[in-house]
C-alpha cells in the first residue's frame, strides 16, 4: 500500500508535464519494471490513475474526489485564496500558496499580479524537495534543528542530481537565516537566476506549519526596503490565517 500512494504521489508531481509511463516510473523509484506495472495497474483500476494514449500515467477522476474530499477537511484553499489574492494585489507580484508532503512541498495555489514581468518560476503542481525553495526552507525553519537536518540529509542525493550547485551546508545556512528572520525564509536565484521569492509557514495550532504562503518576484524588484515590506505583509496574511489577528 505505502509504494503504491507513493507511487500516486510521484505520477501527481508529473501532472502537468504530461504524466510518467510506466520505465520513468521504474527509474525514479528505483521500483522493478515488473512491480511498478503492477502497482500502476491497481491505481488505474481503482480510478486514482488513467492512462493517455501515449501510455503516460496520469491523475485520474478519483484522485480529484479524495482531492476535493480533503480540501474540504484542510481547507488549504479556502483559508489561503484570499490571502494570496491580497498579497497578490498589493504587491502586483505573484502570490502562490504551498503545503508540506513528507520531505517535500507542493504549489497549489498562483495569483498573478499586475506587474508585467513575472517570476515564473513557482507553479501549481510543481512539487520540490524541501529546503529548495523559499517555501522549502519556511517549512525547515519551523522545525527543531535535529529535525531539519535529517531531512535536508535525507534529499540530498534529489538535490544533487536536480539542483545543483545546491548542497546541505547551503541550504541548512539559508534555514538558520530563516529562524534568524523569525521563519521568513527567501530564496535568491535558488532555483532560477533573476527570481526571488519570499515565504513564510502558517502557524499551527499543533505541530509544524503545513502550508505557506509566499511571493515570487524578479530581483530587481527585491531592494532591502522592498523586501521588508513584504515580509510585513507575509507576517499580517500568516497572523490572520493563524487566528491571530483580523484584516482590516
């Protein structure tokens, strides 16, 4: 069961980039030929997968039930929408909205602001492992030091085929910066040259934060009072959603 959600996991990663068949399933879960197709021919048959006509796997009608089922239970959309929608409008950058899964971070919210060039970094369904990215380190910094290592650690070799030249000591240094900023973590070109992006965790009522809220903007957007202004308006729109305090 636990290889099988994995494997749901890793085909919704690819989602918007047309989908996995079932070989480069095989390579990036080092799983045998033979046991990811039968895996993949259980999700397909339960609905949680379809298959194209280019034999690429895809998310199917009952992965957007439990989808819709979960939202519901979470809310990640609903509490965060408005959020974004204000970043987004007072800032005119793009405003996105992650959530933790395991070692990683999922986009699942964008709102496009008005300013003409955008960052394009950051979009629904992109899915990074954690400590790559603003949201990946926002997440990271709200965690007890120990913690975060192991699981910076435990991406590792992700990060050094995807994204080099990232390496732990880089990231494990942007995370104490973040604490240092009181959990506002930004990524510099961590990901893309010219793109900034500025995060924060939502706090929980118990437990580590699941969702951020974040901007994405150009760097030459991103002077020091430009960037502090931003972090005020990430702390407001993370207070509000906390509970913390109302928008007026």
């Amino acid at each position: 069961m636990r290889r099988a959600l994995d494997l749901l996991s890793l085909v919704a990663s690819w989602e918007r980039r047309g989908g996995l068949s079932v070989a480069a399933v095989a390579e990036e879960t080092g799983l045998a030929k033979s046991t990811t197709h039968r895996l993949l021919s259980e999700l397909l048959q339960a609905g949680y997968l379809e298959q194209g006509p280019d034999r690429r796997y895809r998310l199917g009608p009952e992965a957007y039930v439990v989808g819709v089922a979960a939202e519901e239970r979470y809310g990640v959309q609903q509490q965060s929408l408005a959020a974004a929608t204000r970043l987004a409008g007072v800032s005119e950058d793009v405003a996105v909205v992650s959530i933790r899964r395991r070692h990683h971070h999922v986009c699942v919210y964008r709102e496009e602001g008005r300013w003409p060039i955008r960052s394009h970094v950051l979009q629904v369904g992109d899915r990074l492992p954690l400590g790559v990215g603003a949201a990946g380190l926002a997440f990271l910094a709200a965690m007890e030091a120990d913690e975060a290592v192991a699981i910076v650690e435990a991406n590792e070799p992700e990060i050094e085929r995807d994204y080099r030249p990232l390496s732990t000591a880089m990231i494990l240094k942007l995370v104490e910066e973040a604490r240092e900023r009181g959990g506002v973590a930004i990524n510099r070109g961590m990901v893309v040259d010219d793109s900034v992006g500025i995060s924060m965790g939502v706090p929980a009522r118990a437990g580590h934060p699941v969702v951020a809220v974040g901007i994405a903007t150009i760097a030459s957007r991103m002077q020091p009072e430009r960037e502090q202004w931003l972090e005020s308006l990430l702390r407001r729109e993370t207070d509000h959603l906390a509970g913390r305090r109302e928008i007026r």
